[in-house]
C-alpha cells in the first residue's frame, strides 16, 4: 500500500503540503517505534535529529522519504502493527487524518512546523491508535 508519493502532486506548494501532513505522520511514528526496522537501520541520524527536535517535521520528510524511499511512503515503511493503523486511519478514513491534521495546525500555509504543534497533533494521533487498538 502506497499512502504518498511525490508524483501526485501537481505543484510545488501541494508538495510542501504533503510533505509537512505526512511527515508528521512519520515523526510520529519514529518517535513511537512505529517505523520498519529498515528505516531505522538506514536512518539513525536523521531519527536522532527527530528524536532530538533538531530538525522539523516537514525536514524529516524530506530526509526520510526523498532518501529512503523516492518520495513515497509505503506500508513496508512501518512496523507490522503500525501498517494496519495507517491502512485504517490514511486509507481508509483520509478525511479523519486530513480534519485532524488541519485542525490542530490550521488551514493557513505554510502550516505550523513548530514542535508545540507536533505535540497538539501526536497526542491525537497517540489517541487514534489507542481507539484502534481497542477497536482491532
């Protein structure tokens, strides 16, 4: 399952978009041992400088998914268990991660990068996954 790739963007600007929407997605799971082991073995600076919020979440994306993955962000990016989230909470329920992403960062772009803002938004996806744990 492919949940982003870079070619679906038609400009520029969608690009930075994306890249902030699905890097916190990613800075999220890096940050909650949600990431393939793969990812982890290939990245440790890049996770360290996440882990250490030297770099921002849109960075992130940039350095993980450009590298790692040619812009795209697939299912073998995550751990098992952290597969089947994403397939329920970005396929399957798209409008929810868009609503809550924009929610807490607001519509206005370039969207708000800031860590404060990275903590608004893991607590609720912290809160997605526990409900789908309990749900699963």
């Amino acid at each position: 399952m492919k949940y982003f790739d870079v070619s679906w963007c038609e400009s520029e600007d969608e690009m930075d978009e994306q890249a902030r929407l699905f890097g916190t997605i990613l800075a999220w799971a890096a940050n909650n041992q949600h990431l393939s082991a793969d990812c982890v073995e290939d990245n440790p600076d890049v996770l360290e400088r996440v882990r250490s919020r030297s770099m921002d979440s849109g960075m992130f994306f940039a350095d993980i998914a450009y590298a790692l993955c040619d812009g795209k962000i697939c299912d073998h990016d995550f751990t098992d268990a952290a597969q089947e989230f994403m397939s329920h909470y970005i396929d399957k329920n798209l409008k929810q991660f868009a609503d809550d992403f924009y929610g807490v960062r607001g519509q206005e772009l370039p969207a708000d990068d800031s860590w404060d803002a990275y903590d608004r938004l893991a607590a609720v996806f912290d809160q997605r996954f526990s409900d789908w744990q309990a749900h699963s």
